[in-house]
C-alpha cells in the first residue's frame, strides 16, 4: 500500500480550476487561466516561512530556469516532502490550473509509480519517493516574465508567462514506469495509453510502401542522455520519416488522435499554444517508427515539424517503460518573448 496518496492531494486542488467556467465572451483562454496562475502561484508562496521561500523562489534569469531534467536526481526548488499540510494543496492547486483534470490525474498517476518502483527495486525510499517532486517559481508572479516548474523522476513542466499571459508551456517531458501495470491492485492499468493506442493502429496500417520511409531503424533507440543531448533534436529535412501529406485519411486521423493526448493533458490555453506550435510545422509533418512493428517489443516513435519535436520512447525494460517529450524549439522556455 502506497504510504500517501498523491492523487488524494490532488483532490484538495479539484476547486481551483472552477473559476475557468467563464462566459465565452470573457477573456481569452490564456489570459484567464495565467490570472488564475498568479493567483495560485501568489497563494502557494504566501504560506511559506523564509527557508521554504529561499528553496522554491529564484530569479527569472536564473540559471536554473533551464535546467529541466526527468532523471531521479537531487534538485533545486521546494519539494512537496517538504511542506506542511495546508501547503500542499496550493502547490497541487498551482499544477492543477497549468493542465486539464485528465492530465492532472495523469501526471499524480507518474508520481503514484514512484512506489511501485521503490517496492520493485527495494529501495529505501531516499531516491524512490511520490513527494520528491518540487516547485520553483522563477521571477515574481504577474510581475512581468516570470515562469514556474513542476518537476520529479518522470515529470518535467515548465511553464513561462509575461504578466497572467501565458507565452510557453514547454519544454514537456511525462514517463510511465510500468507502461502497463503488470502486478498488484492496479494491474492492467496504462497511463498513457491515450498516446500508444492511435499510433500503434496507425502503425498496423502502413503499407509496405510505407514501411520503407516511416521505419528509420529495426532498433529502438536509447533516451536522450540529456534535454540538450543530440538525439533530442529534430533530424535534418528528408531523414525524418513518412510525411503527414502522404498518409490516407484514417491514418492522419490515428496521428491527430496521438497528438489529442498530448494536447488533452493541458488547460485550454496550454493546448492553444501547443496548437499553434504545430501549426507552423503545416507542410512538413513527419511520422518516424523506430524497433519492431509489434508494440510489445521495444519502440519509439517522433512526430515533428520544423521546430516541434514529439518523441516518444518505450525501450526500457522490455518494452514497459516509456519516456515522451513534447519541444518547442523555436519557443521552449518563452524564447520568442524575450
């Protein structure tokens, strides 16, 4: 039995997003929600005595700000093993407002893992923990650029804003270690399966044809050994896989499915501006298969276009262990803004 329940917490937050039920002719999607940031953000830093503050406030241009990573290691920021009981709830009512109630149960599910791992590996509960995850708030909350980050083994959110404008939902990392429960009271149970199932049809689809462009390697790859690493960058034009343009209609309709359940995890404005990054990749929108065909082998898969990156990789043990990425590359971080 789990010894806290994350997704019990999470329950504490579920008034916050209430205040999006808004008239249509109200303000725009990214400007209400980045208001009800401020206002979550302002709360969650009122509560905290002076350490507490000094460990989850920095500087917008602090170096820190981009040091994002999903790798279990010691980190920088406050994390929820570290706050008391009433503060708690306001740290998951700030992560509750930056996603969608489906991607808020998600990402409290990755969180949940960190005990299946613990009790997996045997671990004593110093790297294996559901409360080392931690926030950082980067610069002031609605005082010009500022950002915050919810990060932990798994999990990497970064949001950047310009006032209660939201201007960058990205760099995105989420995983799942078990892809697929496989043992215990949640046997069966698939966290990203909104992802896997589209593009695994898409995949039996493809014709031999077909085969021949979108499967670039027999192999799946291993993850990135770093965000900045060179496997987690787009590929050069003409090596990255079977166009958008050249699928049939079902197929591009498997595609957008697996692109929904990444856009579905974010509110409203997040999806607007993940939307938007999409959009700028129209007329060069690749689909890119690495390993075997039959998806309980080791795969990976990329969707991406100029500047957007989707990588998804599920090549860890055996096949039951994914890792996926969604980068902006022309805008992680608010680049375009600065």
């Amino acid at each position: 039995m789990m010894k806290r329940s994350i997704l019990a917490l999470l329950a504490l937050s579920l008034t916050i997003p209430a205040a999006r039920a808004q008239s249509p002719d109200g303000p725009k999607a990214e400007n209400r929600t980045g208001a009800l940031m401020v206002e979550a953000a302002r709360r969650f830093l009122g509560t905290l005595d002076d350490d507490r503050r000094a460990k989850a406030t920095f500087a917008f241009d602090d170096p820190e700000r981009l040091n994002w990573h999903w790798i279990p290691r010691p980190r920088k920021g406050l994390p929820v093993k570290a706050m008391t009981h009433f503060q708690r709830p306001l740290a998951f009512g700030l992560l509750q407002v930056g996603l969608s109630d489906k991607g808020a149960v998600t990402a409290a599910t990755t969180m949940s893992y960190e005990e299946i791992i613990r009790i997996d590996e045997h671990d004593d509960g110093r790297v294996r923990d559901p409360e080392l995850y931690y926030v950082s708030v980067f610069g002031k909350p609605g005082d010009g650029k500022w950002g915050w980050r919810w990060e932990g083994h798994h999990l990497s959110l970064n949001y950047t804003l310009d006032g209660d404008e939201i201007v960058s939902v990205t760099p995105f990392m989420i995983g799942s270690n078990p892809a697929k429960v496989v043992s215990g009271p949640n046997t069966g149970l698939r966290n990203l399966a909104a992802i896997q199932d589209p593009i695994y049809k898409l995949v039996a689809s493809l014709t031999p044809e077909q085969k021949k462009v979108a499967i670039l390697s027999d192999v799946a790859p291993h993850i990135p050994s770093s965000p900045d690493a060179d496997a987690a960058k787009p590929l050069p034009a003409g090596k990255d896989g079977l166009e958008y343009d050249d699928m049939t209609d079902e197929q591009k309709t498997l595609l957008r499915s697996a692109a929904a359940g990444y856009l579905g995890l974010y509110s409203e404005a997040g999806r607007e501006l993940l939307i938007e990054a999409l959009r700028r990749g129209e007329g060069r929108r690749t689909f890119a298969w690495y390993g075997p065909t039959d998806p309980s082998q080791p795969h990976a898969f990329r969707l991406q276009g100029p500047d957007v990156l989707i990588d998804f990789n599920n090549q860890q043990n055996g096949g039951n262990h994914i890792h996926t990425f969604f980068r902006d590359h022309g805008d992680d971080f608010g680049k375009k803004a600065e």
